[in-house]
C-alpha cells in the first residue's frame, strides 16, 4: 500500500494522534474519578493509592509534554501545565488528586527524580568545562548571578514587607539559575549553536549552575541556622558559605582521584546494568553527603555528575552502554515527571484572584528578565550580540522550580519560607520566561544571518 504522500500524510497522523490524546485523556479522567474508592479500600496499603497517583501523573505528563512539543515548547512545560490542571481539578468537584500534591510517597519519588535530574545536569558538564572558560562567560556567568539575585531580594522587600529578609534572600536565590537547555536547543535549530555568542552562553551556563547551587545551599543553611535560634552575623553567614562552596571542591578533588579507580573495579563485575547500578550509587552517596553537611542533596549529586566523565566507562567494553545518559534516560523518565507534576499541583490557581499574587508575578517575572539583560555587560569584544546573550540567559525552566520547592520545605519560625502566593508567583515566573526565550533568541540572531551562507561554519571564538 503506498503512503499517502505531503499533506495528506500529516493530516493522517495528526488525526492518529488526536485520537490518543484523547483516550489517554479519558484514562486520566477514569483513573481520578476511581481514586477515592481506591484510597479507602487501600486500607493499611498506601501502594494502591500510590500507583493510582502514578498512573495519573505519568499519562498527564506524556500528554500535556507531547502537546507542549506539538506547540514548540520544552515537555517541561507541558509537564508543568499538567500538575497545575491535575493539582486543581477539586476546583471542579474531582476530589481524588488533592493528594498527589501532599503524598509523603509521591513527595519521595520527586525529590529522588531532582537529585536524578541534576545529576543529569552535571553529566552534561565537567571539571574541564570549568576550568576552560573563557573571560567573558565567567563575567557573563558572575553579572548573571550577582543581578538577578539583587532585583529578586528588592522584589521581596517592597511587595513582601512582613516577611522576614531571609524569605527576600531565597526570592533572590531563586532567579540566580539559568536553564540553559532550552536555550541550546534554540540555537541548535537555528543553526547557530557554533557562533560566538552561542559558546560565550553555554561557557557561562557551567559557572552558573556551580554559583546558583552555592548560593542555594548558603540561604538555605543560613535559613536552617536561624530556625535554630543561631545569630547571623556576617561571620556565620561566610561561613556558611565556605562551607558549601568547601564540600564541592573537596568532592571534586578527592573524585578525581577516587572515580577512575572506583570505575576500573567495577568494570570487571559481570550482570547486567553496572554502570548504571555504580553511578547512581555515587551519585546517591554523594547527595547523601551533602545533606549531613548541611546542604541541599542536589549539590552532591550536580557534583557527582560533573566527576563522571566518559572516559571512566571505557573499560566496560562493548557489554555496557557507553554513555551514562543514554543508560540514566529511562529512570529519568519515570522519576522526572513526577517532580514536575507535583510541583504543578502545589500551584493554588486561587491565589491570583487577588492583585498581590499577580503584582508579585508580573515583579518577578521583570526581575528575572532584566537581571539577565544585565549579564551581556560582562561581554567583552566588538560584534558580538549581546542582546541575544542576556536572551539566552533568561529561561529559569525545571532549575528555577528546583529552588523553589526547597524554598516551600524550609521552615521559619513555624512558618514557611515560600508560601502558597509566593510559590505560585515563582512558577508563574518560570512559566514565562521558559516561554518568552525561544522567540526573542530567534528574533535576535536570525536577521544576523547572510543568504546562502553555511551555517555550520561559523567562526569560533578565540
């Protein structure tokens, strides 16, 4: 049978998956409507109710990601989007996902899905990329924490005045981080991921991710040391901060040293999975670690990921998959979206009704994309777009939500650091400027580009 030819084979498999959309949505709808008779006969067996919330949050996910696709937007979002219409649906009288906001067992799977996810984030990077980066993307990265930072502690200062300053601190610390993926993958479809400013970004992402992860874990310890009844002094707050920044390259040192050699051992076990089985037992250990120490797990295991590079696998020969990604992907995702969706679902759509919440969504939102306008100033060098640069800085995506929801469990003088109005801010933020950046970025590199010119030949920087 030949295939229908152009047009009218896209209009086949849009109509084929149209149609599985929306089974998948009926699915979704039958499993909500079942889960508080689920809840009650689980009795004594949460794992019930648990896999009943596991078949909503993975058909959500896959369906609201793969329209978000279909709209040239990252599945992040639509995963996102998913939590937000699944967390409020007892709006419209469907009681049953009220718990998957709340679930100790779902909230165990997603922070265990984080710590995958940034040790993802990690493997994308390594000690080399750090230490190979150019001026300007370390000037780039430094403007790209410091302002965001600053606009966000002034946001929280004017429209959140009774909270305390370290609820203004953490609204800082939660515009610091940039998520560059959505980024690269713009400048690869455009072809322009060889450019100047394309390395000077992806330079600047390394650095950026080390210091948002530094500040992270300082606010969060000076948060924790006050709940204590500890006085912060600016001693105290130093070293809070040299401790965090201390673990990662004490964990990066002795890593160098240790990984190879751990690496080369396991290399000769036999059975399946090794190397998937080894790395995330480094990566767990080292998550472990850092949360002894007094930081978020997600340092340790950022950390984890930037000590593993390829050439430790090597040696498991033709019988292991050789990269660690391609071996990590299908953990990632099952774990990933349940982060997202819960995440989603911790969104209370009732708090805009009032003018604080959105006032505080739309300040946010300015911050965060005015704090990294003002990174492209580190750029140095004559024709370089800059504008594209502070661009290519401004979606926060999945590491903005990261560091909002370690915000939502810290705990203050009894109260939460993020509250419901503050959160749902933040998410509004990352909403919109994962949204805005595909746009600007291509509006501002593609009228650079000459007729015929070869794409993939762009001159690199020096």
């Amino acid at each position: 049978m030949q295939r229908p030819a152009g047009r009218s084979f896209g209009k086949l498999r849009s109509h084929e998956s149209m149609n599985r959309t929306f089974l998948m949505c009926c699915l979704c709808l039958a499993a909500s409507l079942l889960l508080p008779g689920a809840a009650h006969a689980a009795g004594e067996d949460p794992s019930l109710s648990l896999l009943l919330y596991l078949v909503v949050i993975l058909l959500s996910a896959k369906l609201m990601g793969h329209l978000g696709v279909l709209l040239g937007q990252p599945a992040v979002l639509g995963e996102l989007c998913a939590g937000i219409l699944v967390g409020n649906l007892h709006l419209f009288g469907i009681q049953g996902l009220t718990g998957i906001a709340s679930d100790p067992y779902v909230d165990i799977l997603a922070r265990i899905g984080v710590v995958v996810l940034l040790f993802s984030v990690g493997l994308e990077s390594t000690i080399r990329d750090i230490l190979n980066v150019g001026l300007s993307s370390l000037l780039v990265a430094l403007l790209g924490v410091a302002a965001p930072f600053g606009l966000g502690w002034f946001v929280g200062a004017w429209l959140l005045p009774d909270q305390s300053i370290y609820a203004h601190a953490f609204l800082g610390a939660t515009l610091c981080a940039t998520s560059v993926g959505i980024t690269a993958r713009v400048l690869q479809d455009i072809g322009k991921s060889r450019d100047k400013e394309a390395r000077i970004i992806l330079g600047a992402a390394v650095i950026d991710d080390v210091l948002g992860l530094i500040i992270l874990a300082t606010v969060s310890g000076i948060i924790l040391a006050a709940d204590q009844g500890e006085k912060m002094s600016l001693w105290s707050q130093a070293r809070i901060a040299l401790k965090a920044g201390g673990f990662l390259v004490i964990a990066l040192m002795l890593g160098s040293f240790l990984t190879p050699k751990i690496f080369r051992r396991a290399a000769k076990l036999r059975g399946p999975g090794v190397l998937l089985g080894v790395s995330l037992a480094f990566c767990f250990l080292l998550s472990f670690l850092a949360g002894i120490s007094g930081l978020a797990p997600i340092v340790g295991a950022f950390a984890a990921g930037l000590l593993l590079e390829s050439v430790h696998f090597r040696e498991f020969g033709e019988r292991e998959i050789h990269y660690l990604e391609d071996a990590l992907r299908p953990l990632m995702e099952f774990l990933v979206p349940v982060f997202f969706v819960q995440m989603g679902a911790k969104v209370d759509v009732r708090v805009f009704a009032s003018t604080e919440a959105l006032w505080l969504a739309l300040a946010l939102t300015v911050a965060a994309i005015a704090g990294k306008q003002l990174c492209s100033l580190g750029v140095l060098g004559k024709g370089i777009n800059r504008w594209a640069i502070g661009f290519g800085m401004i979606p926060r995506g999945e590491v903005g939500l990261i560091f909002a929801s370690i915000g939502a469990t810290l705990i203050l003088g009894g109260e939460r650091i993020i509250d419901n109005t503050t959160y749902s801010a933040v998410v509004i933020m990352v909403l919109v400027t994962t949204l805005i950046t595909p746009p600007l970025l291509k509006r501002s590199l593609i009228p650079r580009n000459i007729p015929g010119e070869d794409r993939g030949q762009q001159e690199e920087p020096p």
